[in-house]
C-alpha cells in the first residue's frame, strides 16, 4: 500500500451518522467527534484501493447496491479543522464549543476537504481521514429571512440609563 499524502475533496457532500458534538452512543465512545461522507462508488474503489477505509451500508431493498462511506473524524487537538457554517446573511466559522449544531442543522449543500492520516499498528498499515476544511450552507425557514434584519437584543444600545420597561 502506498503512503496517502494529499488531500481530497467533494463538492455537493452527502454526510450521514452526523456527532459533531462527541457524544457518546452505542457505536460511539464520548467526546469523538465523526461523521460519515457517502461516496459514488467509482470514487469509493479507488479510495480503497489507495487503503482508505472504506465501509459500505447494506441497501433495504435487495436489487440496489450497497452505500459506500468513508468515516471522517472531527479532532480539535493538532490540526483543527476550519469548518464554516453559510447562511443569507453572514458566514461563521464554527469552533469546538460551537461545531455540536451542525448535528441537527438542515442543510442545502456542503464542501469539503478530507486529509489522510496514515497509520501503522502490530504490521497493519491503513489510511484514517480526517475533516480539513468544510464549508456547509445551511438551510433557513421563512421566519429566518422575515426577522433577519431584526437587530440582536445583546446588540440594543440605550441613550439612558432607565430600564426600557419602566416608565
């Protein structure tokens, strides 16, 4: 198996399995932050033949192929991954104290770039990825674009010292 150096990335991602804030579940131990980023399986050949490790979900119906994924590991600790969440009015970058909302966000499309950590353990060699960089534009209601020029309440500015309540 060769050494994996560079990057890939997807444009138009599809991700599933979403634990962005590490919480812990049955196939999870606490605190490790993952998702899973469903492949065309033209790509998800060739990533397995480089040693990515590549798992396929089983189809509920028997006729369809079998769904190949990639997991990606979300990890703050040496290369922190620079996520950015978009939306109508603004981009934000998400840090490790605000990146657990994308576990329940909606979302139109999401980009992204994955890097290669290549391992070896007891003459196992392997390929783990790992979150580089994504971009992930979210979905917003109708009541979002109605009240989005309405200011913050943090952001409100009194003339005066009075309470605006009191009269």
């Amino acid at each position: 198996m060769a050494i994996i150096k560079r990057n890939f990335s997807i444009e138009n991602a599809r991700i599933a399995f979403r634990n962005f804030s590490g919480k812990e579940g049955r196939f999870n131990p606490k605190g490790r932050r993952n998702f899973c980023v469903l492949l065309e399986q033209d790509i998800a050949k060739e990533l397995e033949n480089d040693g990515w490790n590549i798992r396929y979900l089983q189809p509920r119906d028997p006729d369809d192929e079998p769904q190949p994924y990639l997991q990606v590991t979300v990890n703050y600790s040496n290369f922190p991954p620079k996520i950015t969440a978009i939306t109508s009015t603004s981009k934000t970058i998400l840090e490790e104290e605000t990146v657990n909302i994308l576990d329940w966000a909606e979302y139109e499309s999401i980009d992204l770039i994955i890097r290669p950590y290549n391992w070896e353990v007891n003459g196992k060699v392997g390929v783990k990825a790992y979150l580089k960089t994504m971009y992930i534009t979210l979905i917003e209601d109708e009541f979002e674009a109605k009240y989005k020029n309405v200011p913050d309440s943090a952001a409100v500015i009194l003339d005066d010292d009075e309470p605006p309540w009191k009269e």
